[in-house]
C-alpha cells in the first residue's frame, strides 16, 4: 500500500519541511475568507512540490466540541499546529496590522470573536 504525505492550515510543520518529502503530496487547504492569504498559502504548498489540493469548505473556524473543552484540548492555544501559518508571509503582514490597530477592551474583542466566527451578535449586545 502506498502512502501520502499530506499538510494542512492545522499542521505542526511547514509545507516545505522535509517532513512532507514523499513523492504524492497532498495539501489540505482550509479556505479563509482572505484572499491574499489563500493565493500565499496556495503558492507555497505548490512551490513546495504538492501536487494534490483537498479543499475543505466545511470548517476554516474550530467547531463547538463539547469533548475537547471538557478536557481544555485546545492546541492552538499553545500554538501547536500553527506552523503553516506562523511561517507564512501574508499571514505574518495580517498579524502586524491588526496589533497596530486600535486597542480593544474585552467586552470589544469577545464581540469579533464571536462575531467573526459565528456572525453578528448586534441584536443581541449593545453596540
């Protein structure tokens, strides 16, 4: 039986670590809602030798997993998993520019976040 090497956002290495050197490499790709960061993440896994794409159109935020916060299995917390990400350029730019944005107070920040990951909450919260 052959094998594949496949990487996706999710993953503890960089699509061009030589942990993905085997012939038939697939990258998972799951697909943000920016742009640029698609076209970046899509053209290092292609100069990177990938020679399948699996798109996953389900999922780019985590889902509500009961098990997994019972037990505080949250990875990224502690950024395993990110390397894909962390190494990559556009990602890298994004990050930069929201941290010399405007400061938020918590009430603030838990707003986007529950409004970039499950959608507008402004029926329910005061602006």
């Amino acid at each position: 039986m052959e094998t594949v090497a496949e990487a996706h956002a999710a993953a503890s290495e960089c699509v061009d670590s030589t942990e993905f050197a085997k012939p038939d490499r697939w990258y998972q790709l799951y697909w943000p809602k920016d742009d640029k960061l698609t076209v970046s993440l899509l053209r290092r896994a292609e100069v990177s030798g990938f020679s399948v794409l699996v798109v996953t159109l389900d999922t780019f935020s985590l889902g509500f997993r009961p098990a997994d916060l019972d037990q505080s299995y949250l990875p990224f917390i502690w950024a395993e998993g990110c390397a894909i990400g962390f190494s990559d350029p556009e990602f890298n730019e994004k990050c930069r520019n929201q941290l010399a944005g405007p400061k938020l107070s918590i009430s603030q920040k838990l707003k986007l976040l529950i409004e970039k990951s499950r959608g507008s909450i402004s029926l329910f919260v005061a602006a």
